[in-house]
C-alpha cells in the first residue's frame, strides 16, 4: 500500500490524545511508566536498516541497578504458552529474580541470552574466580517476521551489553522502539508501552505497580478502548474503502499464520511474597482481556511481576560474594503485605497493564517493513471521536 489512511497524525499517549479515555480509579505515576518503580532502570534499542526489511530490537528492564548480587521477589504467570520466556523454572521454584530482562524477538532469544552472560563477565567475571556464580538469564520473545526479516538474525550480544549498560530511570520509548519495533497489536501497528498507577497504604504510605507490554496479538473486531469497540466501529468503516479493507484483510491472514503474542512485565514496590506477585501477574490477564485478547492458540501471552521491596542476597559458588553453610537454616527477615488489603494492587496491575497496551498502539506509527508489508498506526482522530461520542451518551445517564 503506497498510502496511509491514518495521515501520518501525530502521535502520543492515550491520556494526552483521547482525554475522554476513562482509565480506571487509581492514579498514574508521575512519569506513568515501568521506572516510576523505585530502583527500576530501563532501556531500548531500535534496530532497523535502510533498505526497510530490518525492525526489531530489544527492551531491556533492570528490577534494581545491583541485580547481580540482590534478588528480587518475583512470581510468573502463563496464560498461554506458545512463546518463550527463559530462567522461569528458577522463579517458580526459588521466587526470586535476579537477572536483567529483556524482550525481543522470537530469533533474537539466543543472542540476547548469550548478552547478558557477556555483561556478567566484563563486570563479574574477570578475577581469579571466574564464573563461580549462578545466572539464568531471563529472556522473553514475540513474533515480528510480518514486518521484520528474521533470517537477518539482526539482534546481537553486543545489543545486549550496551542496552544493561545504558538502563536508566528516565521515561521509557514507546511504540515502534525496543523489542517491540515490528510488532502488531489489535488490528494495527503495535509495539511497547507503559504504564504505572499509585495505591495509598496505611499510615501514608503509598507503593507503585507499573506495567510495561510487548504487544503483538489479536484482531481489529475484537479491539475495545475504556469500555468503547473502537475495532468493531472502525472495521465497518473500513469496509467501505477498498485500500483499508485490503489492510485489515492483509492483517487478518498474517495473524492467522502466527498470532502475534504478548510479554506483560509488572514491577512494584510494594512488599509482595513470591506467591502474592505470582498472583499479581494473573491480574494482567483482566487488562489484555478489557482491550480484546481471546490468547488464541498460537499466541504466547507470559506475565511476569517482580517486587524491589525485599532485598534477598545471591549466593555464588566460592562464596566471593555471600557465604552461608546450605545444611544450617538460616533467617532472611522480610515484610509481607496482608492478602486481606491486596485488592488495590490487583486494580492497579490490571489497570497499568491495560494502559500500556494503549499507549502501544497510540505511540506506534504506520510501518512499511520486510517484503513491502505496511501496517497502518490506529487512525488517533477518528478513534477519540467514537470515545467522545460513547461518552456522551454515557453523560446522558446523570
């Protein structure tokens, strides 16, 4: 399609795009994104070539800037498993994390593995006791051959140890960057995105989920935004246009072949047991089904959520770094959040993780790739004049 329908508007996030958007009841983060989380550094690498075959990346998310030493809490949920996210049999069975994550694409999995094994080495590595420590790298992939040409196996380990090196706290990219450069999402052109939300706990404390998404799955009918079925709307539209009818079509057969995927990572502060965060990452679920996933079989739909409140030390090998006797039980001391007062945090995961994929699809622009495939971006305009008028109605109830 030499064309874009959506005119090539400006891009932003949902908030600032299509106000009328009702987001839930908790309030964002102040940069309402994954390193609103104390601690959490982030980062992305787009990697695209001249020609328009190469997009791809990777998105990197560190749960604490010594993750090599310190571990996090962490729990992992699957709700569909036809994708791959690496080092999860060790956080079922210990609750702990600690490695960087990254994101990428299905091809990239190996390379970024072999990444951050490279960057504990230069950091780790080069004494006398070499590798005397334990890692399993955390690696998660969605599908990006409709607009990327995996066989270029563009993502390298070098990709990797700049992307740790340069994690920070600043606001993440969203859209068409990291690992979410040539992902699909709903019918449109999808990618990363971000969000957080802030719950107030006792004696004015208050503690922060955020959610950051690869998202690359599903289908333009099924596609609602706060409530509104903007897919349905906009697929009735298109109908009438043979150029955009062509685009959904087009769509609709890559996703048949590979059903894209999601990765949900949840980060949060908030003092969370390894069976608490396990639970947390199924209330990603209740946020990709409000924006229209059925996780059809092909589609790896993998959550996963950490807590940076506990600090766990890691043990290595020659105890370098932390020596215990392993047959004399030892006492780690740590705070737990009560389940009975756990129900805001469930709201705000759903609620981040529902928002990111927002922001993906609103922060993604229309997308020419391998073998002069397009993906159109959503069309901002005309998706905020059907929440507008859905909220009209709405007000038309007081």
């Amino acid at each position: 399609m030499a064309t874009s329908m959506s005119h090539q508007q400006t891009r932003g996030r949902l908030r600032d795009v299509i106000p009328e958007a009702h987001l839930g009841f908790w309030p964002p983060g102040p940069k309402n994104g994954i390193t609103d989380v104390p601690g959490v550094l982030a980062h992305t690498t787009t990697i695209r070539d001249e020609s328009g075959q190469i997009n791809t990346g990777l998105t990197t998310i560190l749960p604490r800037k010594d993750w090599f030493h310190t571990a996090c809490h962490a729990g992992v949920f699957r709700l569909n498993g036809s994708g791959e996210m690496t080092g999860t049999h060790w956080i079922e069975e210990s609750g702990l994390l600690h490695s960087p994550i990254l994101i990428t694409n299905s091809f990239a999995v190996g390379p970024c593995y072999t990444g951050i094994y490279k960057y504990a080495i230069e950091h780790y590595g080069k004494g006398e006791q070499g590798v005397d420590w334990f890692l399993l790298p955390v690696v998660a992939e969605t599908f990006d051959g409709h607009l990327n040409d995996l066989r270029q196996f563009a993502v390298t380990p070098e990709h990797v140890v700049d992307s740790i090196t340069n994690a920070s706290e600043e606001p993440i990219a969203e859209g068409n960057v990291g690992g979410g450069t040539g992902m699909l999402c709903q019918g449109w052109k999808g990618g990363t995105g971000t969000s957080s939300r802030i719950v107030a706990g006792e004696n004015e404390t208050s503690y922060t989920v955020a959610a950051l998404v690869q998202a690359n799955y599903g289908r333009l009918q099924h596609l609602h935004i706060s409530g509104v079925p903007v897919g349905r709307i906009l697929q009735k539209r298109n109908a009438s246009s043979k150029a955009a009818a062509a685009h959904d079509t087009e769509y609709d057969q890559a996703k048949n072949k590979k059903d894209g995927s999601i990765i949900v990572i949840l980060a949060t502060d908030a003092p969370l047991l390894p069976v608490q965060l396990q639970r947390l990452a199924k209330r990603a679920t209740m946020g990709l089904a409000r924006v229209g996933s059925y996780a059809h079989n092909p589609s790896g739909d993998l959550f996963l959520a950490f807590s940076t409140a506990a600090e766990i030390p890691v043990q290595t090998v020659t105890g370098q770094h932390r020596a215990v006797d392993p047959f004399k039980p030892g006492l780690i001391n740590i705070e737990a959040t009560d389940n009975q007062t756990i129900n805001g945090l469930f709201e705000a995961a759903a609620d981040a993780t529902e928002e990111a994929i927002y922001n993906a699809l609103t922060m993604a622009e229309t997308m020419t790739g391998n073998m002069g495939r397009t993906v159109e971006a959503l069309p901002l305009q005309a998706t905020r004049e059907i929440i507008a008028k859905f909220k009209e109605v709405e007000d038309s109830f007081m």
